[in-house]
C-alpha cells in the first residue's frame, strides 16, 4: 500500500509541458490585396487617397510575434533592391496618400512619362534565426509624377544670406540634391558654407567630418579655389561630396580661340549651361568639361553629340550660347 501511495504521488507531481514547435511546412503566409492595380498619379490630387492594402497576419502554427514589412520592387528585379514600409503588428490594411505614394514609387526611379510595372508583396519575420515568410505577389501598374525639391547653398561666395542662396535640386524629392554652384574666388583660402533646407537658417547642415554632414556640425563645408563646382547631399545618408565641374566653349569662334575656354554659366533650375558672347562668323565652336577633351561635345542641328563635330558658327555677331548636358541639346542665338 505504501510503495502504491509513492508512486501515485510521483505520478501526480509530472507535468505535461506543450512545447511551440515552429514546422515550415505548416506556416501559412500572409495574404496581401490592393484596392487598386493601375494608378496614374498627378499632383493636383496628392492629398487623396492614393491606394489601400489589405493584408492577413502569417500563421506559424502558434501564437507568434511577427514583424511585416510592405516591399515594392520593379518587376523582373526579383526583389533584389526593394522599397519597405513598416506594417502595423495590430493592423490588417495600409493606405497611401497620393504624396506618399508617389514618393515612394520616385525611390524606385519610375519615369514619369509613361506608366511602369511593379510588384509588392508582405514579408514576414519572426526571428534572426527564422527564415522570412513572404506573402503572394501583387502586380501593379503605376504612373508617378516628378516632384521636385531643393536645399540652399548660403555661404561667404554671397554673403551668407540663405534668402538669396542658389539651390541644388532633387528632380523625384528622393533626399537626394545635386547641383552646380558658382563659387567665384577667394585668395588666400577655401570657399565656405552650408546647406539649409530652406531659405532660413532654422537648419543649417555642416562639415561632421569623413564626407558626412550634420545639423548640429559647427564646421562650415569647404572647397578649394576653383571657379564651379558639382555639390552632391544625400540628405538620407547625410553624405556629401564635391567635384570641379565647370562647362565651357572653346574654338577659333570664340575670344580666345583654340587655346582655351571660355567658361559657361550653369543654372540650377533649367538644368543648363549658358553664356553671352562675340563670336566670329564662318568658325567653329565645342563645348568642353573642365577645360579637358576627355569630355567634349559637338553636334548638329541643336542635337549635342559626345566628340560630336564642331558646330560652325554663321556670321559675325553677339550670341547667346546654351547647353544641356541632361538633355544633350544646343542652341546658339544671335541677339
């Protein structure tokens, strides 16, 4: 009786533990829908209602903690680069605004004049040690609009006043700035300043060292003594780069003939290079990139050409030379 009593209380002190035991082959992933699957976006509507993606939470068999991101990519990149958004972990749906969607689609690098396709899907993580889960795909056809943004250059080439600072743009508002600043030349030093967000000195981003750039860096950003040059800010990697970078005509139309250039004027807004000037008829004239024929453009019919041939110049007078060397295109205007 007594050996009986101990084995029952032996019996009675076991406990059954139920183990979550994670089997892939029993996880079902998530379920992604969109509201809509072809957008033309236009910028007259980027306060509405862009798209709404509903989608389920991944079942992995118990009770789990999982994080869901949103990816877009473009189609046939197989996802290799994605866009993510963060997804609610309480949430079932995502919507865009028409702003917001579109600049997200700009950091895919659609273009803008004809409509591209895309596809989004959820992935699902519930551990470092835990392969993703990935719901079915979504096609989509869309169609963003450019949306251009720009920071300020103030700094001692004008007096630091950021009310009158020229600009480096952003053509997609991506976070990324580029542009060409005419800096003049100072003696005895290098040319200095900062970029400003807008035309104020609320934020100002400076040296941080190492090709980064900060709002609360104190140092000033500099570059040599030359005359233009390319500034690059990646507002999203605070990073930061300059380069010469100055465009002008050279030939035995121009003042100084085959022997050097006379350099162009670059506007950051229209994107182009520019310069008034006498030109002598029945001569030529090339444009080139840092004094250099490494890089040199010619051409015809106001179509520019890398190593294009020499564009002949009519009749003696003064003109107003124009080059773009986004849209490869020329014009010399007499005036």
């Amino acid at each position: 009786m007594i050996l009986s009593l101990i084995a029952v209380a032996f019996t009675a002190c076991k406990k059954d533990e139920t183990q979550a035991v994670l089997d892939p082959a029993k996880t079902i992933a998530s379920n992604l829908s969109a509201s809509k699957n072809s957008l033309v976006l236009t910028k007259t509507d980027q306060a509405n209602s862009a798209v709404t993606f509903t989608y389920s939470k991944a079942n992995f068999g118990f009770n789990a903690g999982a994080t869901y991101t949103l990816q877009f990519a473009v189609k046939g990149t197989n996802f290799a680069s994605p866009q993510e958004v963060s997804l609610d972990a309480t949430g079932t749906t995502k919507s865009f605004t028409v702003l917001d969607f579109n600049a997200l689609m700009l950091k895919l690098n659609l273009p803008f004049d004809q409509a591209s396709n895309i596809q989004t899907r959820v992935k699902a993580v519930l551990s470092s040690n835990v392969a993703p889960t990935y719901s079915s795909i979504v096609e989509m056809s869309v169609k963003p609009y450019p949306l251009i943004d720009y920071i300020y250059v103030p700094g001692d080439y004008q007096g630091w006043n950021p009310s009158t600072a020229d600009s480096l743009i952003s053509p997609t508002g991506n976070g990324v700035y580029s542009g060409v600043i005419d800096f003049g030349a100072k003696v005895g030093g290098s040319l200095e300043f900062k970029l400003t967000p807008k035309k104020e000195w609320t934020v100002a981003y400076g040296d941080a060292g190492g090709s980064k750039i900060s709002a609360s860096a104190g140092n000033n950003l500099k570059v040599g003594t030359e005359y233009q040059y390319k500034l690059t800010a990646d507002l999203n990697a605070k990073t930061f780069a300059a380069e010469k970078y100055s465009f002008g005509i050279i030939g035995d139309a121009t003042p100084t003939g085959w022997g050097s250039d006379t350099n162009m004027k670059y506007n950051n807004g229209t994107r182009t290079w520019s310069i008034t000037v006498s030109l002598l008829g029945g001569k030529d004239i090339k444009f080139r990139l840092n004094d250099d024929w490494a890089t040199n453009y010619g051409g015809k019919d106001g179509v520019a050409s890398l190593n294009g041939d020499n564009i002949r110049i009519a009749a003696d007078g003064t003109y107003k030379v124009s080059f773009s060397e986004v849209d490869k295109t020329y014009s010399v205007v007499k005036q």
